[in-house]
C-alpha cells in the first residue's frame, strides 16, 4: 500500500479536510494544528489519544496497531462527515499504525473554526466518530500474560 491510499489531502467534497491519513510514523496534534490554522481561526482544538499503561485493571507494556486496507478512505469519509455536519471548521486527523509504546501518540487531530463552540464539537465528534468507524485493531502485550487482540473501534 502506497502513502496515497491511507490520505485524503483537501480531494473530499468539502475542500476543509486538510488531513486524513493512517501511518506508521510519530504523530503529533500541534502539526495537525499549523495544517488548519488560518488568519480566519478564532480557535483551534487539538486533540492527542495517548497510549496508556493500564486496560480493564491490567498493566499494558506496549501494543500494536493494525488496519484494514480501506482505513486510509475511512478516514477520509469520517473527517468529510464531521466537515458536513460543521460547515466552520476545517480538519486534521492521523491515527499511527504499527508498535506503540507506553505515552506514544495513537491518534492526533486538529479542528479550526472562527468560534470555539464550533471547534470543540467538532474535535470532540471527530474523535467519537473515528473510534467507532476507523478500521483499526489493536494487540496489547500485558505484564502479566498473554497479548490481546481487540477491536479499537468504539
């Protein structure tokens, strides 16, 4: 799979999603932040899903992320739903696939509008509705047994 197939630079109907990709590299919610920032915004939120130590009341030491090959036009149409339903802002949004450690960062977005309200509904929409339609598992190797597969849907 090519770069091309996991990102949707500004191609959708909008032309306000800056950013929509899935990648195996370090993310960070502060780039997403300079990608839709404009002399228009009157706030920008960002927002950083961070790998944590613990799940259901076990210690996490690491985990992986794998996708399905449409993850990347997922994404996509996601950022492009979320445009829709806000028509202010404008929209960045990664999510890292591959070996994550203990405080990496595993999705990272970023939503500018010309009012805060509009910024944070949509930042916080953006991440509930990635979670629930990115294709995207996750294996989690704990302290204390064996790793686990999961959906990171939801």
């Amino acid at each position: 799979m090519t770069d091309d197939d996991d990102v949707a630079r500004a191609s959708g109907p909008s032309g306000r999603v800056l950013l929509a990709e899935v990648v195996e590299t370090v993310l960070s919610a502060a780039e997403c932040s300079v990608i839709v920032a404009s002399r228009a915004s009157g706030a920008v939120v960002t927002f950083e899903g961070v790998v944590r130590d613990h799940d259901e009341g076990r210690d996490v030491v690491a985990l992986h992320y794998e996708q399905h090959p449409s993850a990347g036009d997922v994404m996509g149409s996601v950022a492009e739903q979320i445009a829709a339903e806000h028509p202010a802002v404008t929209i960045a949004v990664q999510h890292r696939v591959g070996d994550l450690e203990i405080g990496d960062v595993a999705l990272a977005c970023a939503v500018a509008s010309p009012h805060r309200a509009e910024a944070f509904a949509a930042c916080s929409a953006l991440v509930d509705l990635v979670k629930q339609r990115l294709p995207i598992w996750k294996r989690q190797a704990f302290t204390d047994g064996p790793d686990e597969w999961t959906a990171s849907l939801g």
